[in-house]
C-alpha cells in the first residue's frame, strides 16, 4: 500500500500527463477513472506503434533507394532523400520516445489501480 506521499507524486503525474495529452478526466482517485484512462493508454500505445512502425519503413525504403540506385542522384533528388530518410528517423525516434512516456503513464495507472484495490481489501 502507498503512503500519502507515494500517492501524491502519483496523483500529480498523473494529472501532469493528463493535462499533458489534454485528456480530460476529473476524477484521479476514483477507480473509474483509472480504468478509463488505462483504456486510452492501451489505445494510445497501438497508435504509437502504427506509427512507429510507418516511419521504419519509410526510413528502410529511403536507405534501400539511396544505396542501391543504378545511377547517381542529382543535387535536388539527392537533398530530397536525404530530408526524408532524415526527418523519417527523427519521427522514428520521437514515436519511440512518446511509446516510453506512454509506458511509465500506464506504470503509474497500474500502481494506482494496485493501489485501489488494496485500499479495498484492506478495508
């Protein structure tokens, strides 16, 4: 079981990532709300992964077009796959770094609910 200030870091980060992804739910302590905000967590990590996933593969084909292309690339061409294998890594990155994010939001969720229901058995 947590105690109050174990709780209340909890709580706020919660509420930080909340207010964060404009979720709005405004009840923290309520069970409910813990299990509603666990279903978005789960909904949001598949969109993650979608897109972590979409922006691989576009990082993988603009490496296989830059390295095995029969003739050289003009200046234009060449700068326009480089921006894109470029800002397709930097996505790459920026969805694995929100996938991390999403994953200590849905650790706090469950130490919450864990939380809860000891609260409930113990009483």
């Amino acid at each position: 079981m947590l105690n109050k200030a174990q709780k209340e870091f909890l709580v706020g980060e919660l509420n930080r990532f909340t207010t964060y992804h404009n979720i709005s739910s405004d009840r923290t302590d309520d069970t409910l709300a813990i299990e509603e905000l666990s279903d978005f967590s789960l909904r949001r990590k598949k969109a993650i992964l979608l897109e972590a996933i979409t922006w691989c593969m576009v990082f993988i084909v603009m490496i296989i077009v830059l390295l095995y292309r029969k003739r050289p690339l003009n200046v234009a061409a060449f700068i326009t796959f480089f921006v894109l294998t470029i800002g397709s890594f930097s996505l790459l990155l920026r969805a694995m770094y929100a996938l991390g994010r999403n994953r200590k939001f849905r650790l706090i969720v469950k130490m919450l609910k864990l939380n809860e229901e000891t609260r409930d058995h113990v009483n």
